[in-house]
C-alpha cells in the first residue's frame, strides 16, 4: 500500500512535534510516525536553558566551555538566541512553567552553567509536561510504526518505508525530517526509553547523508544505582546537585573537590569521570548522593522522589546511591541549524542531529531548546525546499540496506563494555571485530560509535581515552562518517562548514 504526503516527521518527541505543528501551520500535508513506548522528551528532568538579552553571551561562553573546543561557535550563536522565543511559544501553547511568588518565571541551575538560567514545569517534571502540551497541539501522530528505510531517487529524498500494524506500507515524499531521539536505549544501562536506538542514524548514513560527533556520548553523573538493574535507569536530575545536594563516596569524602572550581556543578564529563576515578580507586559501584539538606526535597523533585522511594530510598533522610549511565548522544547527522543534511530532502532536528551546538560535551538543558529552535527552522526550510524540489538533482548514492531483525544481536553489551565512560584503545578494536559482519542498524549504529571513538586518540569532553589521556590540539575539530557501498563504516574527514551554510553565505 502507498500513501503520500509532503512531508514525513519520522518521531513524535519535542523536535518530530514541533517541526509537524509548523509545518502544518504553513499548509503543508504532514505524517507523523512514532515507535511504540514513550520518548526521550517526556522523561527529561531539569528543564530547558534560556537566555535572554546580554545573557545570551554568556550562555555561549558556558556551551562553549562545556563543548571542550569542537563547538561550532556560530550554531551556538544562532541556536542559543532563538531559546527566548522558543521557551515563550511554548508558554504560548499551555506549558505551565513554575513561577515564583511574583509571577516571574523561577530558574534553576545545572552542571557548567554559570548562573541560574534553566526554566522547568512540574518541579523535575519539565520533559512530561512538555510532551503532553505538544502532543495536544498537534497534529495526529501514527503510533506503533516504525520507519525503517528512505528511499532516494535523483532529486533527493522520494518516500519512507514503514513498518506497523498493516504490515509493510510506503508513503511517498519529497522531504523528510528525522527526529527520532538518542543512543543510549543502545546500552545495557541507560537513562532513555528502550526506543532511542539510533534508528535515524541508521536511516539517513544508508542514504548518504554523513555524521560526526559519535564519540561524544555523555554519561550522566547521577542516574539512580540500583543492584543488576538494566534497561531505563531513573535518573537523579543534576539540579538536585544545583539545589545544593553534593556528591560523597562511601567514607563521606566529597568526590569532586579540587576536581574542578564549579566542584559538584562542574560540566557532565568532569563529574562522571571523577565518580569512575573514585569507583576505580575503591572497587565500589556507586557513590552516594547527599540532598537532606534540599527543603521540601518531594515538592522540588516529585520525580526523582518517586523513583527512589520506589527503591526503597526517602531522599529527605538517606543518602541516595548514584552512578554514570548513557544518557544523550552529542553527535549525529550533520545538519546546518535549520536541520539541512547534506541529502536534498532529508531533515534531522533533535538529539540526532549534529548541529556543532554541542561540541565534545552537551551543557545540561541545551537539548530541548535545540530540539525546539532546529525543528521550528527546519519547518521553514521544508517548505522552502518543496517550492523547487523538482528543479534539484542529485546523484543517489547505491549504499548498502542493512535492515534486519537486529535483537539479541548483543550491542548493548559490547557497547558498554567499550564505549562506556573510559575506553581504551584495545577495547574498541575488540568492539570492533565483535561487530564486524553483524547486520542491523543497531550494529551500523554501533560500529559507527565505535569508528569514531577509535579514530579520536585523545581525551576531550565526554570521550575519555585511558591510552591517550591529554587533548591532542590536532584533534580540534569533528570528523565525519558515512558508509560505503558494503555498509562499513568509512572516514570522511573534518567537517567543515554545511553545505547548505555556504550557499546561504554566498547567497
Ligand atoms: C532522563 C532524561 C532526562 C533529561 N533531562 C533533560 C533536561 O532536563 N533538559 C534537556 O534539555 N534535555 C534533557 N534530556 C535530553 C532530552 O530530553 C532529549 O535530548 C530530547 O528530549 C530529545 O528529543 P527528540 O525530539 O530529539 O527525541 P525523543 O523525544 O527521544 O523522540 C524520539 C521519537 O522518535 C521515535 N522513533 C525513533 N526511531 C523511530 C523509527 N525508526 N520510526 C519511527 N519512530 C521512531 C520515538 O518513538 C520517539 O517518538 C533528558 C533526557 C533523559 C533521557
């Protein structure tokens, strides 16, 4: 069966909705396709950065500081000042953010950030209350369909291949966006929803479009430590830290102090790999958490009181028991800020694209607000592109289908052995050889992870390289990737500016 539509939104969190909603807005006939279970967006905690007037500088320099050197400083730019209007929209739309006494929006603050600038809803329910607001705006999204090819013809994008409860069906399209989320439902622990498998990774380097940035995958400091748990792991926001909660190991020593002058609150990276340094040192498998200082700790954090109370935890009097897990992927598909990659047609916004605003290491809360401003361009660049689609041509590219029922296929277990928070050379070559041959875009995505962590001999922002333990000033800017016509992965060196960036320069 063959449907059509102008444009396929492949993902249904903040970036797939926001992109539709506009979309749909401008008169453009839009499908939404979503996996089952829920997305990344609706667990996020903390909330989303916004800066306003001259803070806006200083957010950059704070993005900047986390990204470790591998920022694209005009993205971050660009991106940080379309934050204001995105967060107001959003307010616009129903989303009840908390708000002080006198009506003014409240902020807290998060790892790297140098001053409170971080709005949230629902105490540390922000991702929930957003997704809910979004998903009533619209429009209709097809649930329980996975899409799980593109198809190319010599203008560029022509159709999606999707999988769902009437079988195998096609719809026919000339533009589309993924934004289907992160990595981290790769490992065999993580903070995302067992959906975040890269799937959009997959999709667009099997139509040509390149990637980069794979390596950076950044660990959380503080996902809740539970015995043997796998699977989705709660995580324990970082603004509980914000709210002057600090970190301890087992003897009550502070674990980050001389680590860093932000101490607890310093970038993502610093903080989990100073837990794995201290777990190293003491053979153990987690450190504590002490927030019994933090008033009305359940008000604060309803979230995270609920998951810890489920474990048998109450926040107010124990300490609560944390360690590093997978949590958001800095990389993926190159894109210019309205979400272009370099596949006439195809669009990614979203944690799975690679815009430059994230550098080596993601500054906490910088992800929704990117989600929302690519996706809202995107939009506009969509409907650009569908006045003079049939004017392009393109050359596809006969890139390897490696779509293949890819459970049990033992990713997540080689991936977490190897591509964890410390890596070594050794063990990403064996990750290397355990995956070669493997069909399925969850081994593509993984070989692709693990390509790049082996290509980046050095230690910058979240890859930590226990072989290579400096930052090599050579290794300054991404790498891309893609793949050949046998579906290796194959290098294609620095990235440099976006196509489409250019032309619009030169324009
Ligand atoms: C626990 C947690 C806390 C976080 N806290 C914060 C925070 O406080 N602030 C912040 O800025 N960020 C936070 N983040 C990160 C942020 O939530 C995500 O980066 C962001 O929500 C990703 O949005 P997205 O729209 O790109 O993807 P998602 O919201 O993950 O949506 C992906 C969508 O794609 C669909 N999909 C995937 N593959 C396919 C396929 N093949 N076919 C069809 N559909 C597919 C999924 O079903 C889903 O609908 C947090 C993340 C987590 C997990």
């Amino acid at each position: 069966m063959t449907a059509s539509a102008d444009l396929v939104v492949v993902g249904a969190g903040i970036a797939g909705l926001t992109a539709a909603r506009v979309a749909a807005a401008a008169g453009i006939r839009v499908v939404v396709i979503a996996k089952d279970g829920p997305t990344g967006t609706s667990y996020a905690q903390g909330g989303i950065a916004v800066s306003r007037g001259a803070d806006v500088e200083v957010h950059l320099a704070d993005t900047l500081a986390a990204g470790d050197g591998l920022c694209d400083v005009d993205a971050v730019r660009s991106i940080l000042a379309g934050a204001a209007e995105a967060v107001d929209e959003l307010a616009a739309l129903g989303t009840a953010f908390d708000r002080g006494s006198d009506g003014s929006l409240s902020m807290t603050r998060e790892g790297g950030h140098s001053i409170n600038r971080i709005v949230h809803a629902g105490g540390d329910a922000t991702g929930a209350v957003v997704q809910e607001v979004l998903s009533a705006a619209g429009p209709t999204v097809r649930h329980h369909c996975t899409v799980i090819d593109i198809r190319t013809d010599a203008h560029g994008v022509a159709g999606v291949v999707v999988a769902g409860p009437d079988g195998i069906t096609t719809i026919d399209t000339p533009a589309v966006l993924i934004a289907t989320g992160g990595i981290a439902g790769l490992y065999a622990a993580g903070t995302n929803p067992p959906g975040s498998t890269g799937d959009g990774i997959a999709l667009a380097v099997r139509v040509g479009a390149r990637v980069a940035d794979l390596e950076f995958v950044q660990f959380h400091p503080t996902a809740l430590w539970i015995e043997g748990a796998t699977g989705r792991i709660p995580l324990v926001s970082e603004a509980v830290r914000g709210e002057g909660a600090v970190l301890l190991d087992r003897a009550g020593h502070s674990i980050t102090a001389g680590v860093h002058p932000l101490g607890d609150l310093a970038p993502r990276d610093i903080v989990a790999r100073a837990i794995a340094e201290r777990l190293r040192q003491t053979g153990e498998s987690h450190v504590w958490l002490d927030a019994r200082a933090i008033d009305n700790f359940p008000d604060r954090f309803p979230t995270v009181t609920a998951s810890c109370r489920a474990a048998g935890i109450d926040p107010a009097h124990d300490l609560i028991p944390v360690a590093p897990a997978a949590h958001y992927l800095c990389g993926g598909v190159i894109t210019d800020t309205a979400g272009r990659t370099d596949v006439p047609g195809l669009f990614a916004a979203g944690e799975v694209a690679r815009t430059g605003l994230h550098g080596a290491n993601r500054l906490a809360s910088n992800s929704l607000l990117e989600g929302m401003v690519v996706a809202r361009r995107s939009a506009d660049a969509i409907r650009e592109r569908l006045g003079r689609w049939d004017l392009d041509r393109w050359e596809p590219r006969d890139l390897a289908r490696t779509v293949a029922d890819d459970t049990n296929d033992g990713v997540p277990q080689i991936l977490s052995d190897t591509a964890g928070v410390v890596r070594t050379g050794d063990g990403l070559d064996d990750a290397d050889r355990r995956l070669h041959g493997r069909a399925g875009d969850r081994a593509l995505v993984a070989q692709l992870v693990i390509r790049a962590a082996q290509r980046r001999t050095e230690t910058r922002g979240c890859h930590t390289r226990l072989d290579h333990p400096d930052t090599d000033p050579a290794l300054g800017h991404s790498l891309a990737y893609g793949i050949d016509p046998d579906g290796e992965p194959i290098d294609l060196g620095p990235v440099l500016p976006h196509p489409a960036a250019t032309a619009e320069v030169t324009r």
